[in-house]
C-alpha cells in the first residue's frame, strides 16, 4: 500500500503559509506516496484547490478522515490538540514545533504515540542544507523586515538629490547579522540606506562589509570567541554586554531605522535596544524586532503589535514576517519539507532510520515519549 501524505490547513493565528505546493505534491507522488490536502490549505498562499488536483492531489472537506488515514502529516506550525488526536499512533508529523515553547502540543503528540520531527532543529550540515527552513524563512523575514521599515518610515531610503534640494539617505543599522540580517544588510542596501551592522560572531564582519556596509562591535578577546562550533552566537558576559551597550547606544541614537534578529535556541531572546536607547531615538525613528516572538530584542516591543513611544519612535512587533510573503515563503518551506521527507521514504517504503544524523538531531517524539534531550530538559 502507498504511504499516505497528508497536508491540513494551518489553524494557527496568523499563518498564512502552507506546507506543499502543486511542484512539491508532484515529487511526493513520485516518491511513491498519495498526497491529500485538506481544501483551503493553499488559500494563503495564493495556491487554488485546482492547482493541487492537477498536480494529482486529493482535496479532501472530511480533516478527520484525511488525518486518520495518514502516515505522515506534512505542517507549517505544529498540529493542534484536535489534530494530534485524529491521527493513529506511529504517524510521523514533520513542521516547524517551536519545540522549546510549545510545551503543550509537544506532550500531546507524546501522548498519542506520534513520531514528530522540528525543522528547526535540522542541523547545520553540508547534506542538510537544502532542509534548512531556519535559514529559507529567515532569508525572507530579513527581506520583509525591510519593507516593514520602509513603510513605517516618513522618509525615502536613498539620497535623492532635486532641484529643490538635497534627501538625505536613512540610516540603517542591523543587529544580528544571522541569515534575517544578511538578507536586511542587502535589502536596505539595494534600497539606498547607509547601514551599520553588529553581531557578536567575530566571522559576520567580513560578511557585513562584503554587502558593503559598515560592521559595529567592542572586537576584544571575548568577542573574538563568541561563536559556536555550530555557528550560532554564545551568550556574552554581563561584562561585555555593558562595553557593547555604551558604544551602541551611542550610535542607535543617531539611526532611522533599527533591526534587531538576536535569536539563541532554546534561551529567551537577548535584550540588545533598552528603553532608555529608545528614549534617545528621533521622532519618527522605527524600530522592527524579529525577535518579538521569543521575547524581543527591543524593551517594550509587543508581538502582533507596533508601539509608538512618547517620543514618537515606532516599534514593530510583527509575528511571522515570513507569513507576510506567504506565496514564497510556502514554495521554499514545501522544498525543505520535501527533502526532508526523502530520508523516510526508501524504494517507496517508509523507512524510519533514527541513527541517521540528520533524523536523529530532528526527533522530538517518539514511541509514547519526548525523546530530543533539550525539550525533555
């Protein structure tokens, strides 16, 4: 018998993406699977249920009947509590869990014995690369946290110079410079701001300036061993921390735009711009925090909110920026889905290998228990 995909509809607040596209839905089938999807499911992303049954997809109304008979459920966020309970034990759920967060639905699907795989925690490796939906939606929130910008902005972004008179370029500074804030750095450039960016990982200077922007940061010993083997920023001392924060501060004072996308796995996000820094901002200034979701890098950022502060600096706490672009944003996630979806599908079988490397780092749960260290801790 083939093996059953099924893809619902994102019950989530605010999500817009879905997990397949017609393009993917085609290679799942090829990879000897039948594909259902629940209709609506593309909706969001401008993906009629048409495109789906020309691709060979079933469009099924019945959730329940879908979810029962699959094997495998593809996702953009977690499954829901009706969701998790509609499925039988042993099927394999692969999204994007926000495992560390998401307590609740984690022990349900522990609790109906559902094998269940985070993106997020697909390591960082050469054979990886094309599953790594960290860096595919954080390319795109980069993008889209500029455009955020430039809307809340007043001003234009590039020196235009007219017979009436000189427009100073915006001034850009971007703290973080992960995948988010490469793809700011090159977004801002292209549109004509001078930017700064900072970042605590002594290897994103030369990156920062190869995007031709200026690159802002205390570079002592501690700065110069502040990065993972895995590539990701370590927590600062309260020490370095204190150095960093007098010499940004000094410069977010004179900026129009910030962008802050400080994330550490597993840990509440650090606070990189004080209240008392936004407090010195000009009227006007905006501030974007892509971290709002994990508690913010901006004091008093509010998620699904813009605060304006009495001295009129906007901060932006738009969740799932990537959710703002969702056509792309879909395509891309579909594509990480279903590379991924080909290490549990071997000659048209499903094979559940746990020792492979990449599988083994992803698991969260399995046989009846949460068995990814990090969650269960």
């Amino acid at each position: 018998m083939a093996i059953a995909i099924a893809v619902t509809r994102e019950r989530r607040e605010g999500e817009t993406r879905c997990a397949l596209t017609p393009e993917t839905a085609k290679k799942l089938i090829a990879l000897g699977a039948t594909v259902t999807v629940e209709a609506g499911t593309g909706a969001g992303s401008s993906i009629p249920d048409a495109d789906y049954l020309e691709a060979g997809v079933t469009v099924a109304k019945d959730t329940k009947a879908v979810l029962e008979r699959a094997d495998i459920l593809l996702k953009v966020r977690g499954p829901t509590a009706q969701e998790t309970s509609a499925m039988k034990p042993g099927t394999i759920v692969v999204a994007m869990l926000d495992a560390f967060r998401d307590k609740d639905t984690v022990a349900a699907m522990a609790g109906a014995n559902l094998t269940s795989f985070a993106m997020e925690f697909v390591p960082r490796i050469s054979r990886a690369q094309v599953m790594d939906a960290l860096s595919s939606q954080a390319n795109l929130a980069g993008y889209r946290a500029v455009i955020e910008a430039a809307y809340a902005y007043g001003k234009g972004f590039p020196m235009m110079m007219t017979a009436a008179g000189t427009v100073a370029p915006a001034k850009v500074f971007i703290m973080g410079v992960g995948v988010a804030g490469l793809q700011a750095i090159a977004t801002a450039r292209r549109m004509g701001a001078v930017v700064t960016a900072t970042d605590v990982r002594p290897a994103t200077k030369e990156q920062v300036e190869s995007l031709g922007a200026k690159f802002l940061a205390v570079e002592d010993e501690e700065f110069k061993n502040a990065q993972t083997a895995g590539g990701y920023a370590k927590p600062m001392s309260a020490e370095y921390q204190a150095k960093q924060a007098i010499l940004t501060g000094e410069h977010i004072r004179k900026q129009d735009i910030v962008i802050t996308t400080a994330l550490i796995p597993g840990r509440a996000a650090p606070v990189l711009v004080t209240a008392e820094q936004v407090a010195t901002m000009k009227p006007g200034s905006v501030l974007i925090d892509l971290a709002v979701e994990a508690g913010g890098n901006v004091e008093g950022a509010k998620a699904g909110e813009v605060v304006t502060t009495r001295n009129g600096v906007q901060i932006v706490g738009y969740t799932n920026l990537p959710g703002r672009i969702a056509a792309d944003a879909s395509a891309l996630f579909a594509k990480n889905l279903l590379a991924f979806t080909g290490l549990l599908i071997k000659d048209g079988a499903l094979t559940l290998d746990l020792e492979d490397e990449i599988l083994k780092a992803a698991v969260v749960t399995h046989g009846g228990a949460v068995v990814h260290e990090g969650v269960r801790g």
